[in-house]
C-alpha cells in the first residue's frame, strides 16, 4: 500500500536545484530526439519509438515553464516582461544572427521577432526546433492576463478553469481553417499556441497543488511510466510516424500523450523535489545551460555531420549525439557566461534594482 505524505512548498534551494536539473534533462532529451531522426534511427522499432517521441521533452519544458511562472505570479507586469526578454531574447538573438551568417536569404525577420510559426516557410535551417519557444514565449506574453483573471476566483474554480480551458483546446486541431491550413499552402496552424494549453496546464495545476498530500512513489516509477507513454506514442497505430502530418484526431492523441508524458516528470519533483542526482553540480551545471544547449543544439548538429564525414539519415546516432552534446555544452557555458549571465545581472542591478 503506497503512503503518502504531506509536503510544505520546498525550501527554495533545493527546490530550485532540482528542478534546474529537469531542464538538463529535458534539453538533452530534445537533443535526442532530433539526432535519432537527423541519423535515420527507424522510428517504426521500439528504441527509435521512444526516441521519436523524445519531442515530449518540449512539454517538459513546457510544464516547468508554467509551474515556475504560476507560483510567483503576481509580479508587477512591467517588471515581469522586462525581465522574461532579458532572459530569452538577447541569447535567441545571438543565435539566429550567427545562424544567418551561414544560411543567409532565410525567412530572416521572422526568425529574429519570433513569428516564424505564423508565416509560411518560416522555419529556416538550423533554427527549426525555434517553433516551440515561439509556442512558449506566447505563454510568457498571457500569463499576467491569465493571473489577473483567474486570481479573482477561488481556488477550487481556478483549477477548474484551468482544466476546462486545457480540454477545450482539443479541439483547435478540429477547427476547419487549422485542419485545412496545410492543405492551402498556408503556414501550419496546427502548432499555434492553443493548440499547447494542456502541457502549460500540468505546471499551472502543479502549482496550485503546492503544499497537498502526493504519494511517496520511487521516481524510478514516475520515469518508466513516462517512457511507457512514449513508447506507446511512438506505435504506428497511435499516430502517424515521422514527420508526415497527422489528422485533427491522431494530433490529439499526440497532444494527450505529451500531457501524460510531461505530468509524470514534473508533477512528482514539483510536488517532492528532493532528488540527488538532479542537484548535482553537474545537472546543477547543465541545468543553468540548459537554455542555451536548447538553442545551439541544432545548429551544431549541422556541423557535427560533416565533421564525422556523415551523411544524413545515414546512421551513427550514438556518435552523433555525444558529438553533439560534447560540442554543445561548451558553446551553451559560453552563452551563458557572455550573454544570458551578464544581461541578467545589468537588469537585476542597473535597471530593477
């Protein structure tokens, strides 16, 4: 019989430990996920499954987004934006423009205003894993909105509404113009922000559930019942497998199966964040890069093929991501040591103080 245990909010240290580690982990496994498909890992076997639906990651970084957001709300709006573009927008900048340096004549303005999911081909190479922090930051921008409305009821209701919005967004994928939108050469309105409300809901509800009662479960559980649901998600009786574009339904499926996938890795260390191996220096470490190992992976993986003499889809995944994140990892402490550190530190001194 599983006990449980009633858990305070955690004390700020670990609980940050903690979760900066999950956005280690959540980086390398979108690193993951985007070198099984660049080496040709069939997705059609039961490892190349899982490492398809590796993409779940992106809901990870999603709910943490949104969990960590929703529990300090109530922060004064001016001062809430200034400092999400501080922290998002000076490292995204840096990356685009050197990326156009070697791919130029690309959809340029959209990548650097972050609307390249709303225009036609507007995912450029090297920066195409950029439409879900198009998705995300559009969470940052109605969040004050959201907290200004849904604080006026009581929690119960909140809750509520958060729930009943989550299920409501279903049914974007069903409405005719999204359904069509591909078919008219139009950009994929598929991937629009609502159609991403549950996986920002898992954090938004983890909030609220701070400090309630969560059973004591080994995380070992919590992380095989995730690769349970990305194994299942990865069947080709789930859902289409690749990049081919799925219907309204199998794209529900798709969004539902991310929603378990990311409540079952962050709703536990959000609720009980005690992990060891998550606030080691080292996860420590990756987990402050971890915004930066998102942003440059790609791009380094375009170099890492021609460096290993490989050709695309031609095999060598487990060479091509320790490549990757070997190359990775110093390029993102440079990041942050230069960009994201430094610009944070000026707003933090120079302009909120």
């Amino acid at each position: 019989m599983m006990s449980t245990q009633s858990y305070p909010p955690p004390v700020r240290g670990g609980f940050i430990s903690s979760l900066e580690g999950l956005r280690a982990v959540a980086a390398l496994g979108v690193l993951a996920t985007h070198a099984a498909f660049q080496t040709g890992v069939d997705p059609a076997t039961d490892i190349g499954g899982v490492l398809a639906r590796f993409d779940y990651f992106v809901a990870v970084f999603f709910a943490l987004s949104a969990f960590l957001l929703w529990r300090r709300r109530g922060e004064a709006v001016g001062r809430y934006y200034l400092k999400r573009a501080a922290r998002i927008l000076p490292a995204y900048w840096v990356t685009v423009f050197t990326v156009l340096l070697f791919v130029p004549g690309g959809p340029w303005l959209a990548n650097l205003t972050m609307t390249q999911i709303y225009v036609t081909d507007g995912l450029m190479t090297g920066l195409t894993h950029l439409w879900s922090l198009c998705v995300e930051v559009s969470f940052y921008v109605v969040m004050p909105l959201l907290a200004a409305v849904l604080d006026r009821l009581p929690q119960r209701v909140r809750i509520a509404a958060i729930v009943g919005a989550a299920v409501l967004s279903l049914g974007w994928a069903f409405v005719p113009v999204v359904e069509a939108s591909i078919g008219r050469g139009w950009p994929n309105m598929q991937i629009w922000p609502p159609a991403y409300a549950c996986w920002f809901a898992v954090g938004m509800l983890a909030a609220e559930a701070e400090g309630m009662r969560f059973p004591r479960v080994p995380r070992a559980v919590w992380w095989a019942l995730a690769l349970g649901v990305a194994w299942m998600a990865g069947r080709e009786w789930f859902g289409p497998l690749g990049l081919t574009h799925p219907a309204p339904g199998e794209f529900v499926r798709r969004v539902l199966a991310g929603t378990a996938f990311a409540a079952l890795i962050v709703v536990p260390h959000a609720l009980d964040p005690r992990s060891r191996w998550l606030s080691s220096p080292v996860m420590l470490a990756m987990g402050r890069w971890s915004y930066s190992i998102f942003l440059w992976h790609l791009p380094v993986m375009g170099i890492v093929f021609p460096l290993l003499g490989l050709e695309l889809f031609s095999g060598g995944f487990m060479v091509v991501f320790a490549a990757t994140v070997l190359i990775t990892v110093p390029v993102a402490a440079v990041s942050h040591a230069l960009v994201e550190e430094p610009v944070m530190r000026w707003i933090r001194t120079a302009v909120l103080r």
